[in-house]
C-alpha cells in the first residue's frame, strides 16, 4: 500500500513520484492499492501522476486501487474524466 500525503500537487509531484513509482516498480501480481484518505489538494499533474501509475501496472497484470477517496479528490475525478480510468473503493 502507498499512502498519498495531503497534497500532490506541481510543487512535490516529482519527489512522489520517484517514491511511488519505485513502489509501483517493486509490485508483485495482484492488486497495488493507494490510500488517498489524507489528500486535500491535488493538480492536473498529480492526478496525472495516479493515472500513469495504474496504466505502468496494468502493464504488469496488476490492478490498481485508490481507496478512501477524498471529496477534493472524487470532484476533480469526476470533473476530468479520471473517474473512468481509475478505480476507487470508498471515500474519507
């Protein structure tokens, strides 16, 4: 499991990004699930970074899960599309 801090935005996505993607890299099969109960503010680019994270494991044959989805983080999901590209369990 990878618990997302409270913001994900253009001002800490690359650092992670390099730490979620190292986890994302050491999966195995099954199901890699992120904790989103603590976001509050997330960008365009942090949900860009979500969406190629679940599409490098689909590539692995792993599925990819955020759970306890804030409602900042279900609007811009709803809003952008996301909603039906990630999949979600829950809400915080």
């Amino acid at each position: 499991m990878f618990k997302l801090p409270s913001t994900l935005t253009i001002d800490n996505v690359h650092s992670i990004r390099d730490e979620l993607m190292q986890k994302v890299n050491a999966a195995q099969a099954g199901s890699f699930v992120v904790d989103a109960g603590e976001l509050q503010n997330i960008d365009a680019l942090g949900l860009q970074l979500l969406i190629a994270a679940s599409g490098s494991l689909e590539k692995e044959g792993c599925s990819f899960q955020l759970i306890n989805v804030t409602p900042v983080l279900q609007e811009l999901l709803e809003v952008s599309g996301g909603s039906d590209l990630l999949e979600t369990e829950g809400s915080a």
